[in-house]
C-alpha cells in the first residue's frame, strides 16, 4: 500500500445502521442493560472502580487472577447496593481465559458496553541485576495481557463503547528499580493509540488513565514510611493519590460525558508529572527550595 501508513478500520460483527449521539453513545446501546468488564477487580484501583461503575448503572463482571475471596466480596458489595455483578476468574496474559471472560459477560448481561483494565503487577529490580523471571513476569501481565483484552474488546465492544487500560505517571519520572513496569507502560501508551485509529468508525473510544502512586496494597509493599513520605511530597498537593481520585476519571470516560476523549493518556497524578516529562533534578531542585 503506497504513503506513509493507511487507515486500517477493523470491521468485526458489522451491526445495523445506527444513530449515534454526540456524546459518543448509542441510542441502541443507551437502551440496553450497560455492562463493564473491570480488570484486576478484587482489590486496589480495580475494586473502587468497579464499585464506581456499578453507581453508574453499569453490570459489572469482576475479573480476578487467583482471590477468589476477594472478588466474591466485591460483587457481594455490589448487589448489596442495588446493582448487578458477577466474577469470573482469568489470567489476562492467557487468551482463552480472556474469552471466557468476555462470553461469561456476554452470556450474563447479553452484551458489553465498556473494559476497563485494571491488572497489573509491580514487581521492581534494577536493570543491572538482569533479573529476566522479573522483566518476563511484567511484561506478561502489564503488556501481553492488554495486548490480549485490548484485542477481544476490539471485537466485543458494542458501537459507542469505552476501552480503558492504565498506563502509569511513574513513566516521567524514570525512577531506579522501575525499569521493567515503565517498559510495561510505555508500550501500553503506544497501543491505546493506534488502536483508537484502529477503530475508526466504530464510535468506540480508547484512553488510558495514568495515575502517581496510589496507596494501595500494590503499591506501598515493601516500601517504609520514609519512602512514602517522599512520595507524598512529589506532588505539589502533597499527598498520595487514593483509588477513588482514579475511580472518578475513569467514571468520567466511561459515561456519556467522556464520549470526545479518544485516543488520550489522562495523567491523574495531582501534579507529580507533566505529559512532557520535567527533569527529575528540577523536580529535586524544587522541593528542596520550598524546604528551604
């Protein structure tokens, strides 16, 4: 094919002519029980947000890699308050686990208005060691699994839908020890946006929501008090962020409202980082002179 690159629109499942608002959404899938896939659900950012969604109106299915427990307890959360849930175990990095997931969604809500991806893992070691069990482990999870549920909700979503993943603010910072998960997250930045125009046409919209360092279980293991202390004060708001400050954006994205987001990294960071990366001894050189 001659230029530069094409405009490859993936046609899977082609559906009937339909009106689409100027949100985004479509009448069709408007009327329909609305239903999220939420990633890594059992606990963490993923347990808020699939929390969140379900006050939204959405039918979550809760995906869980082996706590079973937990995931159980979060979907109990949610028919508690009123609204539909199940869980479904699954390895994202696995692609028979993820189309079981996607038909259990589907055989239970009968359709699938949104993903949103939330697994993910941590592990940290310094690229000098050569730790590949490490590198190979996170690029499993982090990379070949949004690779994976990126690809089935391709051809899962309903027209006028949502896919999320997350990336992460850590990327700008380039901190020691982190050289596997930013490897991780990079190429999920790159894949959010040439599957966007990937889709073109569908009305379907791609994002990855890029939180700082959350408190959560995930993040703050193996870390003392200390350390966290000065992760708090890499945001000029001084704090850590909370699932719930992620959970909102994503909410956001998801809904009506977030319908002309496409194809974005929405940095959800409090300030930590800037979509053009600021030089981490500038950032040391200002905290030290506000101490000053």
């Amino acid at each position: 094919m001659s230029g530069i690159f094409s405009l490859a629109c993936i046609k899977v499942a082609a559906s009937s002519p339909t009106e689409y608002l100027s949100n985004g959404f479509s009448e069709v899938t408007d009327d329909l029980t609305k239903s999220v896939i939420v990633t890594g659900a059992s606990r963490g950012i993923g347990r808020v947000v699939a929390k969140r969604l379900s006050r939204d109106g959405f039918a979550v299915t809760v995906n869980y890699a082996g706590n079973a427990a937990k995931a159980d307890e979060v979907v109990a959360e949610i028919k508690a308050a009123g609204w539909k849930a199940i869980a479904i175990q699954g390895d994202v990095a696995n692609p028979a686990d993820v189309d079981r997931l996607f038909k259990g969604a589907v055989d239970t809500f009968g359709g699938i208005s949104a993903v949103v991806n939330c697994a993910g893992i941590m592990p940290l070691s310094a690229i000098a060691i050569g730790d590949l069990e490490v590198f190979d482990r996170v690029i499993a999870t982090n990379l070949r699994g949004i690779f994976v549920v990126l690809g089935r909700a391709s051809r899962q979503v309903s027209p006028g839908g949502r896919i999320i993943v997350f990336s992460s603010s850590v990327i700008a910072m380039a901190f020691p020890t982190y050289g596997a998960y930013i490897a991780s997250k990079a190429g999920v930045e790159g894949l959010v946006r040439v599957l966007a125009n990937e889709l073109r046409g569908r009305h379907i919209t791609v994002n990855a929501v890029a939180p700082c360092p959350v408190g959560t279980e995930l993040f703050l293991a193996g870390k003392t008090e200390a350390q966290i202390d000065q992760l708090r004060k890499l945001s000029p708001l001084e704090r850590l962020g909370q699932p719930e400050d992620v959970a909102n954006v994503v909410s956001f994205l998801a809904r009506p409202d977030g319908g002309w987001v496409n194809g974005q990294i929405l940095r959800v960071n409090g300030g930590f980082a800037y979509p053009l990366s600021i030089d981490s001894g500038i950032k040391s050189r200002i905290l030290k002179a506000k101490e000053r």
